[in-house]
C-alpha cells in the first residue's frame, strides 16, 4: 500500500502546462520546475505572449548571463541593480534608489520572471527581494509583484564565482580580505528555496510533467533514475554502451574544467586553414586588482580568432545585441578596425568591439582591462551548456566534482544515439540530499495545487484572471459579469490606478523633490552638520527634499547612527 500511495503522488504531483499557464494568469506566486526539456521556458515564453498581448510587459531575468541569453531578457543581478554586491546594507540599498533606471524598471514592473533559480543562491534572492521592497514603498514580498521562479534544483547549485563573472562593474568591496576573493576560497551554495524570502513568497508549486527534449523512453528513464537516486546497473550498461575516446566531426564538446575546454579549442583553431588575428588584452590601475580582474573575465589575454572560428560572447551589451553565452562564427574582420565579425545562431552579424571591465569605488576606477568579449567555443564547460538542448555531444565527466554537474550534462541531449561519453565517474551521477528531499515537497505542493485549480469553478478563475490583469492596466479580457462582480473588477482598477500613481517618480518628487538624486559632497556635508547640530530625522528629510529611509541610510554611512 505504501508503494502504490507513493506511485500515486508521483503521478498526481505532475502538472500539464496548460494547467501552470492558468494559475499563472490568476496572478499567484509560482514556482515552475520539472525534469529537463518539460517545457518550462516553453511555457513562460506562453504566459509572456499572453501578457504582452494585453498590454502588460513583464520583467524577464535570470540568475546567468547565458540564461538570459535563452529567455531574451536581463540577469536578476542587472535589473534589480544589485550588481556583484555580495551584502546590502543601509547605504548600498540607499545607492540601488538613487539609481533612475533601476527605480523605473522596478516600478514600472508588475510581473518578474526569475528563470534559472537553481543558481540563485538565497542570500541574492533576499537582496533582490529587500530591493524591490524598498523601491515600491509596500511590505509585500517583493513589493507586491507577481513572482515567477523557474527552474530544476536537480541542475547546477548557487556558486558565487559564477555570478560574479556575469556582471559588468565590480565594486571595490568584492576583493577586500574580509569579503575574500572572487576566484578563491569556498563559494556559497545554499540553495534559494531556503532563503526568507521564498518562505515569506510562499510560491504556488507547478511541477510539469511533460517531456520535449528526451525522444528515447529508454534514456527518459535513465535520467529519472539519476533524479530518484535510483541508478541502477542497466541504467549504467546503457552509458558504456555510448562510450568513446573522442568527439565526431561537428560535435559540440562538453568539459567539467576550463583546461580541458582551452585544450580542445586551440586544438580546433590550429586545424582552420588562413590567418590568426590576436587580439591582446589592455589594462590599467593597481595591479592587484588588476590581476584579480583578467582571472575573473572569461575572455583571455591574447585572443586568437581566424574566420571559420566556433566562439562565445563573454559580456552583456548595452544595446543588447547579444549577452553573455551568445554562440557564433567569426565570418571576417572589418576593413577598418579589424575587429571581428560574429554571426551569432539567431542569424544576425555582430561586430564585437572591445568592452571594459573594471574595479570601482565611490564612482572612482582602481583598475581596468579592455579585451574583444569573445573567446572559443568548440568545446563549453558543463556549467555553460545549461540550458541548451543539443542534438549530439561529446562529453567527458571522469573529473565531475559538482551535484548535478552529470545530470545536466547528459540531459542536454535528445537521445542516446546522440551520447558520445568519454569518461565518468560517481560524483557526475549524484544529486545534492538536500535537493532531493525538498523534491518530494515540492511535488506535494504541486498535487495539491494541481487539485485546487482542477476543481476551481470556470467563473472564479476568469475572474481572478479579470482582476490581476487589471490590477496591471492591462487591456480588460472580455468575459460576462454580473453587476456584483463589476463591482469588484471597478474596485480593482481604482485600486491599480492608485498604486501606478503612487509608483510615480515624477508624484514622488512633488512631496520629496530630491528623491532618488545622487548625493554631492556638499549636501553630506550638509547633512553632518545640520544632524550633529541637533536637527532631527524628519526636519532634515523636509528640508532636503528627501525621503526620511534615504536621510537615515546616509547617517549610517557616516557612523552617526547604528
């Protein structure tokens, strides 16, 4: 009886799309996950149309840069502004809201989208969450927006070495001794799903149930048995039956270290016939920070390009012509510069121009280097191809050393007949305890809300679905109601209309006209002075036309109040 009751939550846990894609509508806090190629992003790319079409436009992020590079839209690190900031403090959360672009993407936001969240530790997500509190001025989770997290905990854990390499400005702070180095020492891996502000967000589990990668039942179920902790040795002979010392012509390679994918990428570049074009790395400012900075950047310091050449794109560009993990060939190198033209996979042709990355403080540079944002792609790290569903690949796992670093890897291909396996070891066929006992809630919850919605009555959900969408100024759905329930739908846009005046930069600054302004040296002088003079808290934000938060956040600063 045990066995069959546990068969039956398994069963019933599992969500169809369409079902995820309704509760999405109502406007509910959802985390959306499931096994590899079941149709997550397939189905916030839906619940996006869908949005847009009425005229709402949500904020699409993710926790890496390649992430973002497969959903279209920014790093949570970028849009929330919170950077490479490993603590928020009074005063770094003070400077997030002085930042005009940040306030009004965050305020001008009603649904976020946060794809990827395996890799998002729970310190970033709470910083995320204190950021768009702070700027919304409510005490809801998150400020009150929808909240979408997808993504599998069975992938890729949180490491800060990893987010620290998608960001573009580096704060001094990130290389002092205490903070330690972005390159060393032991990283953070405490998933998001134990932060306070998933508690606090209480998100609505759909666990999708469908599968659109995996063609080969056979492999489906070897996939689900490296879930499950339940690897068996047929499961194993079907592995050996893949393997193979080196890669077929054309094959995308995949690697658990950089040495091994640099190895294979020179190799590759020496085999292309006609001329190497190096591009050599520029630097400047303390050479410690320095050196801290070329072992951070993706890109190397001598960059070997010749036409023909398989590379990646190591940053985010402003203009947002390609991100950080956009795939290419080089098709040549203008006349004029020499810099080299990418044709990336989407099938636009790119000009990658030399980018900065630098060290700041107090919007003073302390270091700087400057280098082409590409480097070789023949073969990719494990952690680079998540996400990315390939028709073959040639891997070597005997040197995992991360939970899930096999799994994602051998997920990322459509079938067996496409596994070319050069090596593994144990370590690449284990999931993280932890992950697996938070798998068998989240599957509970899944049931349960699976169950709730089915039996929801068509006219309660429209309803919902009505309210949130105005809720959102979006277009009104037509739908019939009854005059109890036109009621409720005027309330809820009245109560819309309030909330978008209240999120108004332009009404704030009628009552506090220096809101969000950066601070001169003049006005903290100012400030120290008037406060040590005996001037209280609210007298001061009057007088300075400021928010009392941001009066207190400076006080901080200056060491004049805890």
């Amino acid at each position: 009886h045990r066995k069959l009751r546990k068969q039956r939550l398994c069963y019933d846990a599992f969500m169809l799309q369409e079902t995820a894609l309704k509760i999405l509508q109502t406007g509910a806090n959802v985390f959306l996950t499931g096994e590899p190629g079941s149709g997550k992003t397939h189905t916030v790319n839906q619940y996006v149309r869908w949005l847009e079409e009425l005229g709402i436009y949500p904020a699409v992020t993710a926790s890496t840069g390649i992430a973002a590079t497969h959903i279209g839209g920014y790093t949570i690190h970028s849009w929330s502004g919170i950077g490479v900031k490993r603590d928020l403090d009074l005063y770094a959360l003070d400077k997030i809201t002085q930042n005009e672009r940040v306030v009004r993407r965050v305020r001008n936001t009603c649904v976020l989208i946060i794809d990827e969240v395996s890799m998002l530790s729970a310190k970033t997500l709470g910083m995320v969450e204190a950021v768009c509190r702070e700027i919304r001025h409510k005490d809801a989770p998150f400020g009150g927006l929808q909240v979408v997290l997808v993504g599998d905990f069975f992938q890729l854990p949180p490491v800060v070495r990893w987010e620290y390499k998608e960001e573009q400005t580096l704060d001094a702070d990130t290389f002092s001794a205490e903070g330690g180095s972005a390159s060393g020492g032991e990283p953070a891996t405490h998933f998001a799903f134990s932060a306070r502000a998933w508690e606090t967000l209480s998100p609505i589990v759909c666990y999708l149930s469908e599968q659109h990668r995996q063609e080969d039942k056979a492999f489906l179920e070897l996939l689900s048995g490296i879930r499950r902790g339940a690897f068996t040795s047929a499961h194993n002979a079907l592995l050996e039956k893949r393997r193979a010392s080196s890669a077929r012509a054309g094959m995308t390679q995949l690697y658990s270290h950089n040495a091994d994918v640099d190895r294979i990428n020179d190799k590759e570049l020496a085999n292309i016939s006609g001329d190497v074009r190096k591009f050599v790395m520029t630097s400047g400012g303390k050479s410690a920070l320095v050196e801290t900075l070329k072992r951070g950047c993706l890109s190397p310091e001598t960059l070997s390009l010749k036409i023909g050449a398989r590379v990646m794109f190591t940053k985010n560009d402003v203009e947002r012509k390609f991100m950080n993990g956009t795939l290419g060939i080089v098709t040549g190198f203008e006349r004029e510069t020499g810099y080299p033209a990418v044709k990336t996979h989407s099938g636009r042709t790119v000009i990658a121009e030399p980018v900065e990355w630098h060290v700041e403080d107090g919007g003073k540079v302390l270091a700087r280097i400057e280098q082409i944002p590409l480097r070789l792609a023949w073969a990719i790290t494990v952690h680079k191809s998540q996400g990315m569903s390939l028709d073959g690949a040639h891997m070597d796992l005997s040197q995992a050393f991360e939970y899930g670093q096999g799994y994602v890897a051998l997920s990322r291909v459509r079938t067996l007949a496409g596994l070319s396996l050069a090596g593994l070891n144990g370590r690449a066929l284990e999931v993280h305890p932890e992950v697996a006992k938070r798998d068998r809630d989240f599957k509970l919850r899944s049931a349960s809300a699976r169950k709730a919605f089915e039996e929801m009555p068509k006219k309660e959900h429209d309803m919902l679905k009505h309210n949130f969408v105005v809720a959102c100024g979006g277009r009104e759905l037509e739908m019939p109601v009854g005059r109890k329930d036109l009621t409720k739908a005027t309330r809820a846009r009245s109560a819309a209309a309030e909330t978008y005046k209240k999120y108004s930069l332009s009404d704030i600054r009628q009552q506090h006209r220096n809101a969000y302004r950066p601070w001169s040296e003049e006005d903290d002088t100012e400030l120290r002075h008037r406060y040590l003079s005996g001037e209280k808290v609210k007298t001061l934000a009057e007088s300075l036309g400021r928010q009392a938060g941001s009066i207190r956040s400076r006080l901080v600063k200056f060491g004049l109040v805890q």
